[in-house]
C-alpha cells in the first residue's frame, strides 16, 4: 500500500472515528486499524529515510568519482601536452640538424620555417626608448622594434635572431 493511500485510509478512520459514540465495539475495532496505519506509515516512512540516505550517499559518491576522474584527465592532458611539447621540440632539432624544410605524414604535415624573434636585455630603461616603440601601458613594442632593426635600425641591448618554428597542416 502506498503512503497516500495509507493517509487517505487514515483519514476515512478518523472520520469514522468521530462520529461513533464512547463504548461501541466499532470504535475499538477503528481505534486498532487506526493504530495500524499510522504503524504502516511511519514504517514505509523509516524505510523511505533509508532509501534517501542512500540516495544522498550515491550522489556523494558520484561527486567525489567524478572530481577524482577530472583530476585524472587534467593529469593526461598535461602528460599528453609535455609530450606533445617534446614531440614538437626533437622533430624541430631533427629538421635542423638535417636541414629538411617539410615532412609529409599520413595524418598531418609538418614544415619548418624561420620567423624573426626579439630578445630583450634583462632591465630596460624606457626613457632610452624612442616614443614610437612603446604602447601605452609602458610597455615595448615589440612588433615595432623587430621591424626597426630588420631594416638596420640599432637599440642598444636589443637584437635580432632567426627563430626556428613548426607549422603543423
């Protein structure tokens, strides 16, 4: 028997219960059935505390699965990018070393080429920089001063070299 069914049982005996007067051997026999639903409800309620126990239990344990399972694929994710970074790194040394501009792969291609890459000195004095190589946060321009210098400009501490890069197609 469901709970709303008990209830609904409960209150057809209370109403029953009302209306008969003290002594009558139904109200006796009502008193007890009485008696026996509401024992009926607060047993189907005890069981039901059980069930959402255990219910507030699985959900628990699907939170903590689930950070633990996060925290795994954060763990492969950085693994596979350390790997991936070192991939990149010895192939770039390889393509130097041997002097091949473009590999072709069964999955994906993989060239090599040159770009320009500023290097900074350590302690940069701006107000020895030109205006027109600063942004407005006081910071270097880089993109200017690369071009300044690739077209024979001098600043003092700074320098141009070739940079080796992948492009992955």
């Amino acid at each position: 028997m469901k709970i709303y069914e008990l209830k609904q049982q409960q209150q057809e005996l209370l109403d029953r219960l009302f209306w008969i007067e003290e002594g009558q051997d139904e109200k006796t026999i009502i008193e007890l059935r009485l008696q026996w639903v509401e024992g009926t409800i607060e047993r189907k309620l005890s069981y039901l505390t059980s069930v959402l126990a255990e219910a507030i239990a699985l959900s628990q344990l699907a939170t903590e699965r689930r950070k633990i399972a996060q925290e795994r694929l954060e763990r492969k994710e950085k693994q596979a990018k350390r790997a991936e970074e070192k991939l990149r790194e010895f192939i770039l040394s390889a393509m130097r070393d041997f002097d091949i501009k473009k590999v072709e792969g069964d999955i994906l291609n993989v060239s090599r080429y040159e770009r320009d890459s500023l290097i900074t000195p350590n302690e940069i004095n701006f107000n020895r920089i030109s205006p027109e190589f600063k942004r407005e946060k006081i910071e270097l321009d880089k993109t200017e001063i690369t071009r300044f210098l690739k077209n024979g400009g001098v600043i003092d501490g700074f320098e141009l070299v070739k940079k080796d890069c992948l492009r992955i197609s």
